[in-house]
C-alpha cells in the first residue's frame, strides 16, 4: 500500500480524504455505514455563535449533475456544540474540524474563542462566504479587504489550524487566496459552492424559497479544478480541493491541480461509502503508477 498519509499545517491526515462541511452532519449519522476514524477527517456542520433556525422550506433541489441547497446553516450554535456534540466526537480518531461561520466580525471571533478551548477539535474551516450584515449583505469573502479583516481577527484569538474557505463567486480567486494567508491562513479549501437557482415552469415559481441557492456537484468540477490550479500558483499554503468530486479519478485530479487533500461533499447523499472507496481507488492509482507516496503526484499536471 503506497503512503496515502499528508500534512496540511500542523495537522497530520492518514490519507487525504475529508468529508465536506453541512454533508456528513457531525460524523454519528454515519456510524451505521461507515468507521469514521478511517478518513483522514471530518468537517462538521456550519457553526455560529447564536442558534439558527435556517431558511424557509424547500432549501434543496436536485439540478443536472449536482443539486441546490440554501439550508442556512442550520444549528444550535456554538455553546451547544461545546456541551452536547463535542463530547460524542472524541470517540473519534480522526482530525475533526468545525466549520466556522457568523454574521459579523464579532460573532466569527466568539465563535472561534468556544472551539479554541475543545482539545479534540484539530481545527476550524473558516467559511467566509456569509453574507457581512454591516457591510450591506455582501460575502465576506468577495472582497481582499473584508477578507484580511475576517481571517485576522479570528487568527487573533483563534491557536490552532486555521483552513479558510474561499467562495468561487468572484472575479479572481487567486488575489483573494493572497488575502486569505496574509490575514494567517494556515490553508485553503476551495470551492465553495456556485450561486445558482432552479424554476418551476409549471408554477412559474422559484423552486426554492430564497430563490437562489448553492449550486455542487458534478456540475461544478471543472471551476473547482480550474480554481484550484490557479490558487496553487498563487499561494504557498497546503490546498484541500472541493467541488464534484464523486470518484478516486476525481480526487487525483485535483492533486493534480495542486490540492494536497480533498473533501467529498455531494457524493455522500449517494453512496455513504464513498469516501472509502475514494481511499481505496487513489490507494489503486498510486501503486499502478509505481508512485510510494500521495506527495509524488500533488501538483505535478504536466503541460
């Protein structure tokens, strides 16, 4: 078996496979198909400092090679997740990672401070395509500036691996990227999902309630993959991979891109083995090349 093992700052992953933050619930939803400790991580649901009750029904609909969602991060907030949910995931061993989210500068902060104190938790994914309710709505992340505040301040209060998810609806990924580590980044997940929207032509009606919603799967893939190439010219920090990823041949693809470990998101409403077949196939890919090491083939597209 080739060494599947990677490194994404401090953190050490015993294959590159992480599952994608609102698609794997917090790990236990799984437990009845899988052993969650054989993936190199888990990213758990979006978490906030305030309770949130998510958007209005329907929030999910299934497109042409991917689907829709506009859940809303649905939780119970951060102090819950601290007294009812971390105490199940220490079973685990594995990196578990929260996906870390908020509103305003300050609720990201506070956020960050209750996980900071979970020994268990190896890192926070910071997802800073909410929407910055003092800046009118916007995403943080679709501006440099608004960028380098966000990751700042958390990076401030925040000790351990900091992984940033930057949102692909923005006209050059790779200057935001920049932002991102100049702010204390420690990595990059990437992509986010696309903004999208689905019409009833029966009803003449949006077929979700907030009309537009985040566009992943298959579809997606081929921004993902481009994004991915670009950042990993621009920046010098480890990349994990997002976006359609569906299969083993998907995944080295975007190693090839310059991704150093990847989450599946969508694939998991499939087929909740995925990811162990994921592990399995690029486990495959290496020893019919002849390469030891998953580190042989990151970033190596030849042109």
């Amino acid at each position: 078996m080739a060494d599947l093992s990677t490194t994404i700052h401090k953190l050490k992953l015993k294959n590159p496979v992480l599952t994608a933050s609102g698609t794997f619930g917090y790990g236990v939803e799984f437990d009845d198909f899988l052993d969650v400790s054989m993936l190199g991580g888990i990213v758990v649901k979006g978490t906030t400092i305030h309770p949130r009750q998510g958007n209005q029904y329907p929030r999910m609909a299934e497109t042409a090679s991917g689907m829709l969602n506009s859940v809303g991060l649905q939780n119970k907030g951060a102090k819950y997740f601290a007294s009812d949910i971390y105490p199940v995931l220490t079973k685990y061993n594995t990196n578990i990672l929260v996906n870390v989210s908020g509103s305003t500068i300050e609720e990201y902060i506070s956020c960050a401070e209750i996980i900071n104190e979970l020994d268990h938790i190896s890192g926070i994914e910071l997802n800073i395509s909410c929407p910055n309710v003092k800046e009118g709505g916007m995403a943080f992340g679709t501006s440099c500036a608004s960028i380098d505040a966000v990751v700042s301040a958390v990076r401030s209060v925040y000790n351990k691996t900091m992984i940033v998810k930057l949102s692909p609806n923005v006209t050059d990924i790779g200057e935001l990227a920049k932002a991102a580590v100049s702010g204390g980044a420690d990595g990059l997940s990437l992509i986010n999902t696309l903004l999208g929207m689905a019409i009833n032509a029966e009803t003449r009606k949006p077929v979700l309630a907030t009309v537009t919603g985040g566009l992943s799967g298959p579809a997606i893939k081929p921004v993902a993959l481009r994004m991915v190439w670009e950042v990993a010219k621009a920046v010098n920090v480890p990349i994990i991979g997002i976006g359609g990823i569906m299969n083993a041949t998907d995944a080295i693809e975007f190693f090839l891109a310059g991704a150093s470990a990847i989450q599946v998101g969508t694939a998991n409403y499939i087929d909740p083995l995925i990811t162990l077949k994921i592990i399995d196939g690029i486990d495959s890919y290496l020893n019919r090349h002849n390469y030891s090491s998953i580190s042989n083939i990151v970033g190596e597209l030849q042109m």
